[in-house]
C-alpha cells in the first residue's frame, strides 16, 4: 500500500552596499543593504511509520535560496540531491531518497548571513559611502545598462514575477472588479514606487490579520474582506502589483530564531522590483497587525536582516519517484511520499527548527 503526505509548517558592519537609481525613475530613492547577522539554521525532520515494511522514503526539503538579503551555504543529512521542481521559476529543492527501516531522520544545515535593507530618499541625508560589489542575485536575472547605476530584470526574471497562477489570479472578474472599485490601478504619472507605496498603505489600514487552518489564499476569494494571515495578505497585495506592472515575489521562509513547541517561527514576506532601485521589502502582516496607521510605512522598504528565506513563491511542483508531478504549496517545511507495504495509520512526524547565532557556540556541520 502506498500514501502520500505532506507536512508543512506558514549595525552596520563595516559597509553599505546601495543599489543606484536611474535620472528616469525615482532618482532620489536608493535601497541600502549591510550585514545584519550570521546563523545556522538547523531544521530536523522526523518521520516514523512502524506498520510500513520495505520503505522507500522520498522527502523534500527547501534548499534556501542565493538572494541579496541572504547568502546561504547549505547541506542535508543524510545526503541529498538538489532537484528544480517543476515550475517555471525551477525552484532549487533537497531531496533525500532513502530505502530501509520505517523511520527516517533528515537533517537540513544551512549557514546564512542575512543582510538588513532601507529604503532611503538621499536628498534628505547627507552623503554615504557607495560600495560597488557583486550583486548576490542568481546569474542571469539582473542586467545592467549604463553601466551600475541602472539596475532591471532580466525579460525571463520579469515575465516570471508578473505571471499569474492560481493563487495571483489578479485576471479574476472579482479580483479586477475590486481594483476598480477600490481605485488601485495606476494613476496619471505615478511611478512603481509610489504606487506600491500607494496600494501598500490601503491594504495596511484596510487588511485585517486572521489564520484559520483551511485558508486557500487566492487573491480573488479575499478581495471582500481582505482578511487573511501573512501569507494571504503577500498574495493579495502581489497581485494588486502585478496587475499593474510590477513585479512581486513572495518571501516563504521563518524567522531567523528557534521555534517552540507551538510556534515553527513560520512567516512570510514580499519584494517588489523597481529598475533602478531593486527588490525594495515590505511585510504587509506586520504592518496590518501593529494596528498603528500612522507606522505602517515602518514595514515598507525596511527590513532587519532576521528572516530566513526558505523558497521564493508558495507555488512549487515536486518531481517525486513514484507519484509523479505533486503540487505543494508553502514549503516551510518539508513534504514526504513512501512507497511499500502496510499502513500509515500509526505514522508520526516531526520539525524542529533551530538557529544559532554568530556569538553563540556553534555546532559542527553534521
């Protein structure tokens, strides 16, 4: 007998590395970004199914992403390979095939140093240092033009994060239907930044925090209310960017501290790209739930190096050995098939997410 299952858990060192805008587009706004902390995440996998007889285990976990606010060096134990699902965005995920007993233990190992970002309007500052270096993004989704002070996306990167999908279905009669009425398109002359800005204030003082544990998330099923937790609220309010052009990536990942027994540390954020500038941050929850109006722009372009990125989008496509194409969404923590004899009624699984910060004694690499 075989069964799937899913199991997932929603100072300034030295320098500043400012991304420069262009004389076309926001000119006087630059994203500053310095190192904020080093961790080492831990994030330990459980799985026992004691009615199952020659198992074989095929278990996902998120490989975190290369991204300008974190820069990862990652393994598992025991060893897996690193595999694309199999969406056009070829998100990089662990998988570990193992055969034998009816337990299995996954250990995910991950080194970051996690930078924190500000949006600042330097006419207003006085003048800092501009550090020019490599920019960590993946090869291939930046372009230059005019040499460092233009920063775009790539055609691929930004037909990818302007796409729709099942979750962004900003194409919806209802979803359209709201963004006319609620005056969200674009404006005469209002830049990307401005309208972002603009759509980002609305939802902050509109938007409303709840988690239910059957929430589907999609964009047009919360435009009524715009009631949802973290992760509904980033689609709600990528979609509204991308129905007008910009493009917007969600940010799943947890918090760069320990979980306990009731809380993983799950959580999710959002960037949206101008050129020019960059993936500016934000963190729609945070602001909705501080229930300051007048702060809500304190979660927009600011952002504390402590989060870690598990996967960019919720949206992923596992490439399993005996079940074929599986959907997942919000791998924050990982998904398993098995494949022999017996039952899953009496299976048991377990997370434990785990960070140890620079300072603290840290553990050997397993």
């Amino acid at each position: 007998m075989s069964c799937p299952r899913t199991f997932r858990l929603g100072t300034v060192l030295g320098f500043l590395a400012i991304l420069a805008s262009p004389a076309s587009a926001t000119p006087h706004w630059r994203l500053l970004r310095w190192p904020a902390r080093t961790v080492r995440v831990e994030a330990r996998v459980q799985i026992s199914a004691p009615s199952i007889t020659a198992p074989l285990w095929d278990v996902f976990l998120p490989c975190p992403p290369l991204l300008g606010r974190q820069h990862p060096r990652s393994a598992t134990t025991p060893a897996g390979r690193i595999v694309a699902d199999l969406t056009p965005r070829r998100t990089a995920i662990f998988e570990v095939v193992q055969r034998g007993p009816n337990s299995i233990q996954v250990v995910l190992t991950a080194d970051i140093r996690l930078y924190a970002e500000r949006l600042v309007d330097i006419s207003r500052i006085s003048p800092v240092r501009n550090v020019h270096g490599t920019d960590p993004e993946p090869a291939g989704e930046w372009k230059r033009q005019g040499g460092a002070s233009h920063l775009v996306l790539s055609r691929s990167a930004r037909a990818l994060q302007l796409s729709e999908s099942h979750l962004f279905d900003f194409r919806a009669p209802a979803f359209t239907a709201w963004m006319r009425r609620e005056r969200l398109y674009r404006r005469p002359h209002e830049d990307d930044l401005d309208l972002a800005r603009r759509i980002f204030i609305f939802l902050a003082h509109n938007g409303h925090y709840r988690y239910t544990s059957r929430m589907d998330r999609i964009a047009s099923h919360e435009t009524l209310t715009a009631t949802s937790d973290c992760g509904g609220l980033e689609i709600l309010y990528g979609s509204a960017l991308r129905a007008n052009g910009i493009p917007f990536r969600a940010l799943v990942g947890r918090w760069a501290r320990s979980g306990t027994a009731t809380y993983g540390q799950q959580h999710v954020k959002g960037e949206f790209f101008v050129n020019g500038i960059g993936w500016i941050p934000e963190d729609l929850a945070a602001a909705v739930q501080s229930n300051q109006p007048s702060r809500c722009l304190h979660f927009f372009g600011n952002d504390r190096g402590n989060f870690v990125v598990l996967t960019v989008d919720p949206e992923v496509v596992l490439p399993t050995i005996h079940f074929g194409a599986q959907e997942i969404d919000w791998l924050q923590g990982f998904a398993f098939w098995v494949w022999g004899h017996g039952t899953l009624r009496d299976c048991s699984k377990s997370y434990t997410w785990i960070v140890h910060h620079a300072g603290q004694r840290l553990p050997p690499r397993s």
